[in-house]
C-alpha cells in the first residue's frame, strides 16, 4: 500500500511524503503564525469588524500561500498533476466536520479513547479553528463514502459532515502541533496498514458482501474451525455507458437543488435511489455500491437500497434521471472559436484595422447591425425562393473588463451620417414640445412634425419605439445597447418577455405595434424594422436567455464573444479614429445608402447554398440536434451580411467575401454552441419527448406479431369479427400515432 502525498506549495504536484518531513511542518513556525492569522481574523469577523465574506476570501489566501498540502487518500509519484487519474489510494479517507463552535469539545465528546476501536491515526484541527478533520483506514472493499457514512454512524453525532470530501485528490491543509488532536505516524505511514495493525493484533473486518441479483448459491470459506457461508464478492459496473455514476449522481443532485440536509435525508436518498435502479438493473447491491448515503446511519442506508428495488421497473427513465443522462453524455461538439481569416473584404479590414488581433472577430460581427440601417427596404431573394429582409441583430458575450467597449468607435463612424440627420431631427421635436408648452391649455397648438430618427437611445420606453417606428416611414431603427437587459424597457408593450417578441418579429420584419384609446397616445401597426447591437457578460447572457431558450430568440441572433486574456496580460493598444478613416469608410456608406427595393446577388446565393449543403453534412456528422437547429437561421444570417458586403462594395463580389462569411457562419454557430450547446439539446430532446405518442393499448395491434403484414392485420381484424375494409385506414392512423412504421410495401413494424 503506498505511503501518503505532500507538496509545500498547493501548486506544486505533490510527491510521496516522508515521516521526517511531516514532523518538520507541524514544528514549522510559519505554518504556526498562519494559523494564528486565521485566529485573529475570526475574532475580529465575531466583533463585527469584517464582514464573512472578507473572512473567508482571507482565509483562503492565507492558506494557498502559507500552508504546505497533505493527500492522505492518495500517493502520488509527483511526475502529474493532483487528480483522480493519477491518484494511487492508500487506503484511508478524511472526514470533515465543519462549523463546529468548539472542535476540540466535539473531538473530546465523540472520539476521544475510542481511536483504535474507530482505526484513526491523524486528527487536527482545521485552519478555520471552527472545524475537526479525521483521518482513518478503510475497511476492505470500502469506498470513501461509505467509510465517512460507517464512521458517522458509530460516532453517533448529530452534526452534519461534509459529503464533498469524497474524491482521492483531496488535499488537506497542513497544520500546527497546536491544532493537533490525535496521531499515530506509524499507521499514517505504514507501507501496509493492513500488516500494520496485524502487528497490533487488530483485524479489519470485512463489511458484508452483496452477491448480484441473478448470483449462484454462496461458497463455503474455512475461517479456523468454523465453516461459514458466504456470497462471493461482486464489483458492479462503475459507470453506465462510459458515464461514471458518481458523475451522473452528481449531475442528478444539482438539478434537485443540491444536497440534502438533515430531515430531508431519507426522502432524498430514497428518491434518488428509486430513479437510479433503472440504470443498476433494480440491484439494491449495485445501488448501494454507487449510491452515497449523505450520512445516514448504515442499516437505514441499506433499507432504502432495498426497498427501491422492491418494485417493478418503469416503461421509461424518471425524468430527472433522463435529463441527467442526455446533458452527460451529449458530447458537445467542437466549440474552438474558428480563426478570422488572414485576407479579409475592403469593408471588414477597415472597420477591424484599428483593434488588437484578439478583438478583430468581434468588430467583425458587431458592426454589421449598423451597416444595415442605411438601405432601405432592400431584399433579397433566398434559397428557399422568399424575400430576405437584410436586418440583422448582434449579442457581443465576454467576460468583464476584457473590451467589449472596443466595438462602440467603429459602429460611431459607420453611424455618423445617421447621428447628425438625427441631431437635427431632435431640434426640431423639442423646438416643437417648447413651443406646446408655452401655449395655454385651450390655445390651439400644432401639430406633432414628422421627424425622423433612427439611431434610439438604450433606455427608449414602448411608446417611444412606436413613435419613431411610425415617424421612420420604412427605414430601419438601430439601438446600440451596453448591457442585454436594456432590451428589456420594450417588454411592458407586449406583457412578460416582449423583448423576446420584439427578436422575433423583428428578425422577419412582421408587424408590430401598439394600439391606445388616450388623446396623446401613440397607435401604431408597422413592420417592425429594429437593428442592434448589444453587450454582456456571459453570466447575464446566459440568464437572459435561458429562460426562453427555444422560443426562436436566440437562433435569430448573431453571436460573437472576447476570449479571457492570461492574467497579467498587457493593456491593448487601439489604432487612430480620424478623418483619414471617415473618409475612407464613406464611400461604403454612399453606396449603402442607394440600395432599395427587391435586389439580386448571384454570389451570395451561390454561397448560401453551399453553405447549406456544408452545414447540413456537419448537422448529420454530429447528430446534434442543437447545431441544425441553430444552423438554419445562422446560414440566414450569413447570407444577409454578405448581400450587405456586395452593397456596401458597390454591388460588386471581392473573393475574400466568401472565406469571410464561410468564417462569420461558423464563427457564429461555434458560439452559440460554446454558451448553449448543451442546454439547447436538452430542449430539443424534451421537446420530442413531448410529442411522444402514449404507447397503444389497442387490442388488435397487440395480437399482431413484431414485424407484421397487411394480410396479418386482416386476419386479426376478421377474427373480431370487422371487415378487411377499413385496415388501410387504421395501418395509416397507427403510423401517424407512432405506434408503428412502414419497413417495405405491406410489411409493417411495431415501434
């Protein structure tokens, strides 16, 4: 049995440890004066003078720096990293008590005389002064968690213990010959523990084994004089379809809303064990092997296993468990960002010339909302032979303070010649509204002046969008928007998640607006013509759109996102906005602002298709739903940018065009499956599910074979005494319910 691991720094890969050097840190004066800091902390956290949460952040830095690491469940020869895979058990587990008032009065309580009944050989007191950590051996053939549930049970305590310490990588804090509390080297050390407490005269012994379901009749062992029957030892699988059940465990109890707590134990355990059977082949013996007690006395952990089994297996996995294994074992796809590439089109270089490398593919996308303001009404005809409207929407994702704000100067530039229209258009309204106010209730007053403005500002209400919707007489309005979430001043017109319609309708050019019964209100039904673009952390961006991921919103967008730069990174260095870059960008907006009406792009359409045929082959590769759920409006996306490309260059195609937008329709389904990948295929397969039909309960599709004929399902009608008229028609009705599929001619299958 190897020897435990330790590393001085938590950075380090820890190597196997010697008894010399463990005596060294506990003597260590540093680690001392450690522990002392962590003391005075806590008493100033009780006086009131820090907050917890500046506590802990202390605490934790504290130890990172100052305090060399143990792994007692785990050697390792130093030549990894500190993980499960690497990790060589050693027999013993740690168990944590935390939040303890007085550990050493809880230590004196429950274990104290009782340390070689319990086989403990290492106890201290935690960094924190507020916790107790055990250290003991396993019995043969224990898992961790099953160690720390006997070990509760017999301490017979009525705090809580954490259940998380549970993995063979877990490193324990180093500590001082004041916090400790109990320690047997040679048992900490021992090359066998096994041969270790021989030598004492102490036997482990084994915890019952558990023979599989289907297991032959037990085998006679000899133990000395007397005969014995016991069950042979049977390891059940430890992982379901290549998905280790402590994963899935996992997985299954984050989405009951975590771990349970004492009074809420048995119910949960119970629950988890009833979904779980459906997957260890309803074992109670493979269940108690995989599934954690989360402290529960051994024998009602047992009772439990055993009880869940005591009934027949489900037609179908819980619910909770199904989820928990499609999100497992969906393999996301490849979510690496895609390079930009090298030769990019006149437009793009220029509007990216003056951001840093890793900025360039999120200009790149961001500034296209605001190129699609100037045409107006211009369309083109798409593959599938409708019009395409060219408005376009943009979410830039990014962690904060890594420059979002890096898109702002060149969408100012693109959106100058619409600023100063705008600029005039508002002196006119407000010369209007002073005009109003200066005149008396009854004085005649004139009327509104139709003004105008396209580019709104973020914090615009509903009536203020329909006004200028109404005033913009089929140009598009464009909003510029520094979080998501001011998206979300248009929900009041339509009721909880209008900004989720506003998306919808906006995207497709449908009609919108607002009808009032007040003097002054605004009325408005007109296409809804609404470009943007708007920023957010990937937190928020998550938030705002997991609640109505698969209502058609987010497949509407274009995504973009700024990788994390590397701690430490250098501050970027932006180019130079002048006029020298005005002038240079002009006449692309010249020849956007002439475009109008049905049009035509030959390249593009080419290109569209070729997409098409690219992402359909990728979809049926990768057989996920989400990527072809995503991939249809993304390749409309695409194709919108480059008929907005071949205007703005003055109807004319430049090759780099193609590897550009090929590039933007993969950069763009990379991000939505890097950020909702994994969600969105829970959605689509939740959305199957519910169009299942109910398995048939009719009788006479019941009496006919698996693989059936026409003739089969005449003969059976006949025999109820009902004409073969009729059998058409019912073969056609079970195949439209889904009870059945057509193999080949009159050859049918039951499903």
């Amino acid at each position: 049995m190897p020897i435990i691991s330790g590393s001085k720094k938590v950075t380090q890969p820890p190597t196997p440890l010697s008894r010399e050097t463990f005596r060294e840190w506990m003597k260590d004066e540093g680690i001392e004066k450690t522990y002392d800091s962590i003391r005075q902390l806590k008493k100033a956290r009780k006086r009131g003078e820090i907050t917890q949460e500046y506590f802990e952040k202390q605490k934790a830095e504290l130890k990172r720096r100052n305090l060399p690491i143990v792994t007692p469940m785990a050697s390792y020869g130093g030549d990894g990293t500190r993980n499960n895979k690497n990790a060589i058990p050693t027999g013993l587990f740690m168990m944590d008590y935390d939040h303890l008032d007085a550990p050493r009065a809880f230590y004196d309580r429950y274990v104290k005389g009782r340390e070689d009944e319990l086989h403990i050989n290492l106890a201290h007191v935690t960094p924190s002064d507020e916790g107790l950590r055990l250290v003991a051996c396993l019995l043969p053939g224990e898992t961790i968690v099953q160690g720390q549930a006997r070990m509760h049970r017999l301490l017979g305590c009525a705090e809580d213990y954490d259940p998380h310490v549970k993995d063979l990588a877990r490193a324990s804090f180093m500590f001082p010959e004041s916090a400790l509390l109990f320690y047997d080297e040679d048992l900490l050390f021992a090359d066998s523990i096994e041969a270790e407490l021989q030598k004492r005269g102490i036997t482990l012994e084994q915890p019952a084994p558990c023979p599989p379901v289907d297991s032959p009749a037990g085998t006679v062992t000899v133990t000395g004089t007397e005969t014995a029957q016991q069950q042979p030892v049977h390891q059940f699988p430890t992982a379901f379809k290549d998905m280790p059940f402590a994963d899935i465990i996992d997985y299954w109890t984050e989405l009951a809303g975590g771990e349970p707590v004492e009074g809420e134990r048995h119910s949960f355990v119970m629950k988890l064990a009833s979904e779980l059977r459906c997957i260890c082949e309803n074992n109670p013996c493979w269940l108690r092997q995989v599934l954690p007690g989360f402290g529960l006395p051994e024998a009602e952990f047992n009772r439990i296993t055993e009880d869940a089994c005591k009934y027949p297996l489900p037609s179908c996995l819980p619910n909770r468990l199904y989820r928990a294994l499609g999100d497992l074992q969906y393999k996301q796809p490849n979510t690496e960002l895609p390079p930009l590439p090298e030769r990019l089109p006149g437009l793009i270089a220029l509007l990216t010339k003056n951001v840093p490398d890793h900025l360039k593919p999120v200009v790149a996308c961001a500034v296209f909302p605001a190129l699609a303001t100037y045409p107006r009404q211009a369309t083109f005809n798409y593959i599938d032979n409708t019009p395409m409207p060219l408005g376009l929407m943009c979410v830039v994702m990014g962690p904060s303070s890594e420059g979002k704000g890096s898109i702002r100067k060149p969408i100012e530039y693109i959106m100058e010649r619409i600023r100063v229209r705008d600029e005039k258009a508002r002196q006119t309204e407000q010369a209007w509204k002073e005009e109003v106010n200066t005149r008396g209730a009854n004085k005649d007053k004139r009327k509104r002046p139709k003004v105008v403005v396209q580019w709104m500002s973020a914090d615009m209400t509903a009536s203020a969008f329909a006004q200028r919707l109404q005033d913009a007489d089929g140009l598009p309005l464009f909003a510029l928007m520094s979080e998501i979430q001011q998206l979300n001043a248009l929900k009041s017109n339509t009721g909880k998640d209008g900004q989720f319609d506003i998306i919808r309708l906006a995207f497709d050019e449908d009609p919108w607006g607002q009808e009032r019964s007040g003097m002054q209100s605004v009325t408005v039904k007109t296409p809804l013509r609404f470009n943007w673009t708007a920023s957010t952390t990937i937190t928020q961006g998550k938030q705002f759109f997991g609640r109505n991921l698969a209502g058609g919103a987010l497949s509407r967008l274009n995504l973009c996102t700024i990788p994390a730069q590397d701690i430490g990174a250098p501050i970027p260095v932006f180019g130079t906005y002048d006029d020298q870059f005005a002038q240079r960008l002009r006449p692309y907006i010249d020849n956007l602002c002439v475009a109008q009406g049905a049009m035509e792009c030959p390249e593009a359409f080419r290109l569209a298709e070729e997409l098409d045929e690219e992402c359909r082959h990728t979809a049926e590769e990768r057989q996920s739903e989400a990527y072809d759920y995503f991939r249809k409006r993304a390749q409309v996306i695409a194709y919108r940018k480059a008929c907005l490309l071949w205007l703005a260059n003055g109807q004319k195609w430049e090759p780099e065009m193609d590897d550009f937008i090929r590039w933007s329709l993969h950069y763009d389904l990379a991000c939505k499956m890097m950020f909702f990948g994994r969600e969105m295929e829970y959605e689509m397969r939740q959305e199957k599910a519910l169009v299942v039909p109910v398995r048939s309960r009719s009788p006479l599709l019941q009496k006919l074979p698996h693989e059936f004929t026409y003739d089969d399902a005449v003969n059976v009608r006949r025999q109820e005494g009902r004409p073969e008229k009729g059998t058409k028609v019912l073969l056609k009705q079970w195949v439209s319910r889904g009870y059945i599929e057509r193999v080949a001619g009159d050859t049918y299958r039951k499903l």
